[in-house]
C-alpha cells in the first residue's frame, strides 16, 4: 500500500548519468546556452542531492515555465518551427524536470523523455556508432529504473549494471522479430525536418574557392554500389549535380534559382516535369546503381549522366538535373539507371541557345574575349575551337592548386595570362566563358568526380574532396557534350583521382579528421578504414534503409503472395516464438524437490500408515493440524505421534544447515517412535 | 454513496478472495496466485514508446521504429522479470506475540527462497495497512514483521497477506494474496481505573498471610552473607561467639486481593473487562499476588508472568468461542 515514494541516492546518481548521456549528442546541435543552461540544472541537481541547495520555489517555477515559452516563440521565430527548435525545447524542459523532481513518479517522466531524446537523435544520425551509443543509454536507463526499485539498503551497482545488460539482451531478440515482421505504416501526416544545420557537399552557386574549400573536407558524401559489377572507368565517373547557367562575373548560378525559400518544393525547382524522354537519344543498356547519400539539407541528388530514377520520387529538371521532393536531411538511398551514351538536347531552342551564351555587358575580361574571338577565327568548326582551348590550358603554364592567388577586378582575364593558377571551377568558368564570347552555348556543371573503391562490400565511396566543376558544351548535331578543362592541366586528377593529383598540396583535406593519417596511406590503416566504412555500408543497406518496400520484399520472400492474414500470422508466429524462448529462459522453473529422507518417511511411511487406519491428512493440513487431529480421535497415538511431528517439523522446517548425520539419527529416532506407533495401532 | 458502493465492493472482493484462498501455513508462490498488472509509471513507458513509434511512422526513420521495439520488448520482460520476483518463494506463518486491543498486532513471516535465486524490493502488508519490507539478497531466508491494527480482543485472525513488488524496472506490479493462517491473541484495551476504590485487604498476621522481606517486624536469624547492611547485623550474638549472623525483618502482607467482576458494578462487559485488564497490569507491577473472579471462572492469587499472561488471556478470551 505504501511503498516508499521517495528517490533512492544511488538511483538519483543512476538518472543525472543517463540524462546526461542523452543530452550530450543533442548539445552537438542544440545552441551553446541552452547546452550551458542543461549543465546548470545537472549541477543544481547534484548540489540538491549533495544538501547543499534546495528544490526550485514555486516563484522560480513559474518564472522558468515563462522562460520557456519565452524561448520557444523567440526559437520559433528564429529558426522556424522544425526539429531544431522541438529539439531545443526538448532538452530545456527536460533540464528543468529534472531539478524539479522529488518523487519516483517525476522520475518516470524523466525516463520516458531521456527515451524520447534518445528517438531524437536517430532523426539526425543513424549510423553505427550512434546506434551503439544510444543502446549504451538504454542499458543505462534501463539500470536507472532498476536502481530506483531496488532496496535502499542495497548498494550494489554492479548487480545493477549487470542486470540492466542481461534484461537489454533478452529483449533484443523480440525487438528483432518486431523490427523485421511488425508492419511499416506510412506517414500518417507529412511532417518536413526543416532543420538549421549546415548545407554540405556541392551548392547552386559556383565563385572560385567554393569547390577548393570541399576539396580539404575528408567527409564523406555518398556511397554507390554498381549492380553487376559494371563498374565504369574511374576517369567516367562523373556524379552530375547541378547545372549552372547563368553568369554574372563572378559567380555561376542556376536560372531562375533566386529565391532559395522555393527549395522546399521540388517541382517548383524542377521548373517542371516535362516529358524529357522526347528530347534525348540513348543507345545501348543503361547501368544500374544504388546510391546512399549522406544528408546535405539541399534537396538535389547526383548521379551519372544521363541518369533516371527507378522510383519516380525524383524530379527530372530540364537539365537532366534530379531533385528531391524537400531536402535531403536525413541518409537516403534511391536507385538509378543511367545511359551512358546518350544524347540531349540535339535541337536547341532559341531560349535555351539565349540563356547559355549570354555574358554580362559589363564585365571586363577584354583580353579574354579578343583572346577568344582570334582563337576561333583560326579554326574551323566549334569542335576544333574546343581542342584548340583545351590544348591551350594544357601547353601554357597552368597550375591545378587548392589554395590559388587571389583574383583582381578581370577575374578570367586575370586568371587566364596572369595567375594561372587555380582548382576546378576556375578552369571550368573560365572555359564556359571562353566558349561563350564566342557564341557557344556552353555551361558549369557541378558535381562529384571519382570514388574510393572498397573492396570489402564492393562499393564505391565518394568524398567531399572528390567535388568537382565541368563543362558543357553544345555542338551542332551532337547535343550537349561533357568537357573537363581540369583534365588538360591536370590528367592525374580525373584517371587516378584528386587524392593523386593533390598528394603533395598541403590544403588537401586538411579540414578531415585523421586525415594526416589518411595522407600517410599506411596500408593496415587504410584497410581498417575501408573496413569501418563496408560495415556502416551494410547496416545502412540492411537496417537503416529497411522500409515498406524493402520489408514487402522480404515478406514476399517468406510467404509468397503477400497477404494481410499471412503478415498477420507471421508477425504472431514469430513473436511468439521469441517470447516462448526469452520467457523461458528468464522464468526459472525449479526442478521438483528432490524428497527429503525425511520427508519421504512422514509422507510415504507414516501418513499411508495412517490412512489405512481412516486419518487421512487434509490437503493442505498442516503437520501440527494433523498431528492434533490424530491425537484427538486416536488418543492412544498421542504421544509417539507428537514426538514423530516435533521431530520431523524441527528437520523439515527448521534450520536448513543441520549437519548430515544429525539427520540421520534423527529419522532413526522417528523410525522408532514409528514402530511403538504401530504397535499401538 | 459510491464511496459506500466503493467499500461494498472491496468487501464482497476481499470475500472472495478470502473464499479462494485455502488457509495453509506455509505457502510457495507459484504462477496459479501471482498476479501482474501494468503499474501507472509503465503505461507511461508505453505512452512514451507510443510516442517514439509515431515519430518513427512520420519521420521514416528505421531505427527510432527500431527504439520503439526495444522499448516493447523491455517492457514485456519487465513483466517476465517481475514474476520471477516472486515465483517459488515460500512464506511460512510463524507465532505471534499477544497485544492489546488498540495497538498493532504484529505477525511474523518466514520468506524462503531457493539457493539460486535472488528476491528483492518485496513488500508485504494486510488490505489498508502500513507495509513491511523484505529483501533476499544474501540470506536464504528472512522474517519480516507485519502488522495490523487489533481493534477487538479475542482471537484476531490476520487479514489476507499480500505480497506486492515492483522490482525490477518499476514498470509493472506483481502480487499475491495468501492466507497464512496467522493468529493472534488481543488483550482487552487496559482503561484506567481508581484502585483505591475496593479493597486491598487489611493488614493483618493471619494463616493465609505471606511472608515478603521488608524492614518493619522481627522475624528472625539467618547467616551473614557478603554485602548485607551492617547495621542488621546481630552484634550481640558475634560477641557470644555465635558468628556473624544477621536480623532480618519482613513485612506481612495480605495476599487476598481478589480482582471481582462485581466490583465494576454499572460498566458494560467491555468495560468490565477492560478496567481489569488495567488492574491486572497494574498489580502484577506490584509484584503482590492477586487472583481474579469472573462469571465463569476464578483463578487464585499468584504472581509472576505466567500469572498474569492467564489472567489476561482468560479476559481476552471471556465469552469467545
């Protein structure tokens, strides 16, 4: 009735060590003094349990309510109403529970929230190492919830611990039965993780030192798979991303691109949905690929030109650009099927012919577009005209360098006679305008270049530093065609890849975690990376991308035609079967007793005795029940009967520890005491 | 009215169970009578996995559906964990002390478990009353103390011994309702009474008077033991030479004081016995032999422990079957 409600010590110590366990990977993102402010109230916490502070008066109470609608309309306000600010908001009620609470009931509550901050955080990462952490914090809240219901009088942590792993043990394999058979449902209401973090990978605007900067980054941005094995040539691997078409002088962007805020939508992006297939030419069969791109809060997705969606998620722009339906923030994965030789755009509309071979009036560049106008006119066709600028950046001096001299006010004059040196999108913005001082409808197309190959699960991995800037060109009767200025000044970079032909820079992925390790490319190292990396390839393929359409495969694969009964069946089937060998192994079922001597004598020998003679013992009657029983209807049994009872409750119930030869004595004397009983019967 | 309705209910329940549950004084827990509900704290576990599960379904995030599992499956060996927590213990009823009407009775339980399995957080009280606490961490065998208010003298038969316990996550409660067969003698309520109101007897050196050490009359000699006042000792017979020998003295005490249930003229029963019962305690402090006269019964002066236990037993007992 009143079991004590108050928190034990050890359990309290139990609950600050898993709040803070999951308020720690929230604070990576949450702003810095809400962090400051969850530290404050852990301390509070601990000078409360330490005496040296008191429980928040109710003024303080109201005043941190009022604070914390205060900081949500602010938050709102700020950064939009998305999992950020819920996030934020989270942890702030959280924090303030927590020095709030007296009682085991409050303690509840904390616990449901620390699960609920745990889900939190697998909507910003799922990977292996957070999925392993946030199991640590289960088994540590789960010991919270032991600790609080042990004994006050128990101090043993390490039962404690061990029992929280032993009960998260047993209830995995349930919880992998549930997670494989319990049915997905689709999103009941559309919900977009508007989130504030910071866009990564490639962007919609192109000025130079953009790409340069990715190229010091060693994060990694997708994965591919190639079915097959039909892997192309390093030097093939163009990831397209974005088409940019409009230039200002300084800065390439996309058209029609100025208002970032449309993002959210992808038709609107996407310009619009058109029946592209009536605008190219393919030949031969398309490759196909998985690809398992990391979240990069934009919503485009990169593939190998020409590149279609398996799904119908995606959306084809009129560039043969994909884009998502909202942005990428969490880890997707979409499967394409590209043409490799392909064919767009071979007639060219006049507003199209405009857009990619307009320059702005104003820009300078006067030795550029002389340079340009005199190179055409000592070629032939457009297609000579290319080699013939291709060939100029690879006979004059042109450096391929991460960290570039900076550019005066004739930025392409500047860089094509006098710096000379420079990353992608400085050649492939000088080569665009090139291309279009003299007439040629030419374009930037960013993207991702080259892969690592692990060999390990037979994937391709690329990274930040493979980001890349080319061209596009549109010939007459050819369509629009891909050129690389970046490989005339430096083959190196598109056939073995950037970390070959950027070996000696020291920018290179200076931003990258281990990456003096990485640049060392010691062989084991390296090897165990590729390693880490083919494992959380596979659990991103088998777990973390484990949805309806996967889960109806698999059920498709067990059951045949898939039905309603038969997912129902299975999913009770299973579950039952988990729950039969998890109860099975917790519940302990004791072997029966193994009879006592003693207690096979009084049971066997003395009540059958008895029962032949009309006492039978009641069930359920006790020994001194029965013995006044007997002593009552049978007064002469009295005596040897109440000795037989004395001695055999003092061996049966008494101490357990009596020695074994005590026993033995003692039957003898019950044995006797028997014998003068049945005489007397 | 509902409260009313409320109470009828619970008795008609306790009734019941009561009906279910064969009296045996020792008992082992087995599935058959341990129950297991949901406590409030783990519906609020599954609101929360609740939660987690709806973010999963709208975010389409694998793992969180993943986390929502676990929870799930932590929850059902919550309840499998706590059965265990009392599956194959034994209780076995043991004597109880007599009390007072008024006060806690208090039963005592023996708890046994098999070597290889521990028990903790168990909590043990009867319908409405405070609980009592018992672990079997480190010994094999514990007795816990449990109390009930006694509120009527005669033979108090303890309510139904329930054994609850939320251990190990808190999330679930599993019980068990047993009738160990504990009984306990209730005294009447000792109420204060005027003694001086009847009679103690008259001093006096008759047949039937005792014999108690004292300081008033001569009664004779007896030999010097270590530690005996010098101012007894005889000195004239150490200076006739007849050793040390020392003069003792005792009162004369009448021993006819007899407790009378007509002496409480114009009290009820109840009253009768309680004002003897207090009249009881208060002689035997006296350490002067009394005996004690009631319809039915009439037990001569005496003193000492074993005395006044009869004498109290017979009031706790007067008219009970």
């Amino acid at each position: 009735m009143d079991i004590s409600y108050q928190i034990p010590r050890t359990a309290l110590v139990w609950i600050l060590i898993s709040v803070v366990m999951v308020v720690l990977p929230q604070s990576l993102r949450i702003p810095a003094w809400i962090s400051i402010i969850a530290l404050g109230c852990v301390i509070w916490r601990v000078l409360i349990f330490t005496g040296k502070l008191n429980y928040p008066s109710r003024l303080m109470r109201v005043g941190v309510v009022l604070f914390t609608v205060a900081v949500s309309i602010s938050q709102m306000r700020n950064i939009g109403v998305g999992l950020d600010s819920a996030a934020s908001l989270l942890v702030l009620g959280f924090v303030f529970k927590l020095i709030e609470m007296r009682q085991k009931r409050d303690i509840y509550v904390v616990i449901a929230l620390c699960f609920i901050l745990s889900m939190v955080s697998f909507l910003y990462s799922q990977s292996v190492v957070a999925t392993l952490y946030i199991a640590a914090c289960v088994v540590v809240i789960t010991g919270a919830m032991i600790s609080l219901n042990r004994s006050v009088l128990i101090s043993d942590n390490s039962g404690t611990i061990r029992l929280a792993m032993k009960l998260s043990m047993q209830a995995l394999p349930l919880t992998i039965v549930l997670f494989v058979v319990f049915p997905r449902i689709a999103p009941l209401w559309a919900v977009p993780i508007s989130s504030n973090g910071s866009t990564t990978g490639v962007s919609d605007e192109m000025a130079p030192g953009d790409i340069s900067q990715l190229g010091r980054s060693g994060e990694l941005a997708f994965r591919v798979q190639f079915e097959n094995g039909a892997q192309p040539f390093h030097s093939e691997l163009y990831w397209r991303g974005l088409v940019l078409d409009d230039f200002d002088g300084v800065t390439w962007r996309r058209t029609n691109s100025s208002s970032s805020s449309s993002y959210g939508r992808a038709a609107a992006l996407s310009d619009f949905n058109f029946n592209w297939q009536d605008r190219v030419n393919t030949d031969g069969n398309p490759i196909y690929y998985n690809v398992i791109l990391e979240p990069t809060q934009q919503p485009w997705i990169f593939g190998l030109h020409l590149a279609e969606d398996q799904s119908n998620k995606y959306f084809q722009s009129r560039n043969f650009e994909l884009f998502n339906n909202g942005l990428i923030t969490q880890r997707t994965s979409y499967d394409l099927r590209s043409w490799r030789s392909n064919q767009t755009d071979v007639t060219l509309l006049d507003s199209g012919r405009r857009r990619t071979t307009s320059l702005p009036d104003d820009d300078g560049n006067e030795q550029s577009r002389r340079f340009a106008q005199q190179l055409r006119s000592s070629v032939n066709s457009d297609r000579d005209y290319v080699y013939a600028v291709l060939a100029n950046f690879q006979q004059s001096e042109f450096y391929y360098t991460l960290n570039p001299s900076l550019l005066g006010d004739n930025r392409i004059d500047d860089f094509l006679f006098n710096t000379r040196e420079g990353f992608c999108e400085h050649y492939a913005s000088s080569f665009a305008y090139l291309m279009r001082a003299v007439g040629i409808p030419s374009r930037v197309v960013v993207g991702y270049q080259g892969a690592e190959y692990n060999p390990y699960e037979d994937y391709m991995m690329v990274y930040q530093y493979n980001a890349h800037a080319w061209n596009e060109v549109w010939l007459e009767g050819e369509g629009w065609v891909r050129f690389d200025p970046t490989s005339a000044v430096s083959p190196e970079r598109i056939e073995l890849g950037v970390e070959a032909a950027l070996a000696d820079d020291p920018a290179f992925m200076e931003d990258g975690l281990f990456s003096a390790v990485r640049r060392g490319n010691i062989d084991w190292i390296n090897a165990m990376r590729l390693r880490l990396d083919a494992i959380e390839y596979e659990w991103n393929r088998r777990v973390v991308n484990y949805n309806e359409d996967v889960q109806f495969e698999v059920f498709e694969q067990i059951l045949g035609e898939v039905t309603e009964e038969k997912i129902l069946m299975l999913l009770i089937g299973l579950a039952s079967v988990a729950l039969a060998v998890v109860g099975f192994t917790v519940i302990r079922f004791d072997p029966p007793s193994p009879q006592t001597p003693v207690n096979k004598f009084y049971k066997q020998v003395l009540c059958k005795e008895l029962r032949k003679i009309g006492l039978e013992r009641a069930p359920g009657e006790g020994p001194q029940a029965f013995c006044a029983r007997v002593s009552r209807e049978r007064p002469e049994l009295a005596g040897p009967m109440a000795e037989i009872t004395k001695l055999y409750i003092q061996l049966n119930y008494g101490e357990k520890t009596v020695e074994q030869e005590t026993i033995k004595t003692e039957l003898r004397k019950m044995k006797s005491l028997f014998q003068q009983l049945r005489t007397s019967v | 009215m509902a409260l009313d309705l409320g109470a009828r209910w619970d008795k008609k329940f306790q009734q019941w169970m009561a009906s279910r549950i064969p009296p045996r004084e020792s008992v082992t827990l087995d599935r058959k009578i341990i129950y297991i509900i949901p406590s409030s704290n783990g519906l609020m576990f599954v609101v929360a996995a609740g939660l987690v599960f709806i973010a999963a379904i709208n975010y389409a995030v694998s793992l969180a559906f993943g986390l929502a599992f676990l929870m799930v499956s932590i929850f059902i060996l919550a309840i499998l964990h706590c059965f265990n927590n009392l599956n194959q213990l034994t209780f076995t009823g043991l004597a109880s002390r007599a009390v007072f009407a008024g006060e806690q009775a208090t039963f005592r339980v023996k708890i046994t478990r098999s070597p290889t399995r521990k028990h903790e957080a168990l909590h043990l009280n009867f319908p409405g009353e405070n609980s009592s606490h018992a672990d079997l961490f480190i010994n094999d065998q514990v007795e816990v103390d449990v109390f009930a208010a006694a509120s009527k003298r005669g033979y108090f038969k303890a309510p139904l011994l329930k054994t609850t316990t939320y251990y190990p996550l808190g999330l679930c409660r599993a019980w068990s309702v047993l009738d160990l067969n504990l009984r306990c003698l209730v005294y009447p309520k000792p109420i204060p009474f005027v003694m001086s109101q009847f009679n103690i007897g008259s001093g006096g050196t008759d047949d039937s008077a005792i014999i108690k050490e004292g300081s008033e009359d001569f009664y004779g000699l007896r030999d010097y033991v270590p530690g005996d006042s010098m101012r007894q000792v005889a000195w004239k017979n150490v200076a006739r030479g007849q050793g040390m020998q020392v003069k003792q003295f005792v009162d004369y005490v009448d021993n006819k004081v007899w407790l009378d249930w007509d002496m409480f003229y114009g009290f009820n029963t109840e009253e009768r016995l309680s004002r003897l019962c207090y009249c009881i305690l208060k002689l035997s402090k006296q350490d002067k032999p009394f005996g004690m006269k009631i319809p039915g019964s009439e037990i001569p002066p005496d003193t000492g422990p074993e005395h006044k236990k009869k004498l109290l037993r017979t009031l706790a007992l007067f008219g009970v079957e």
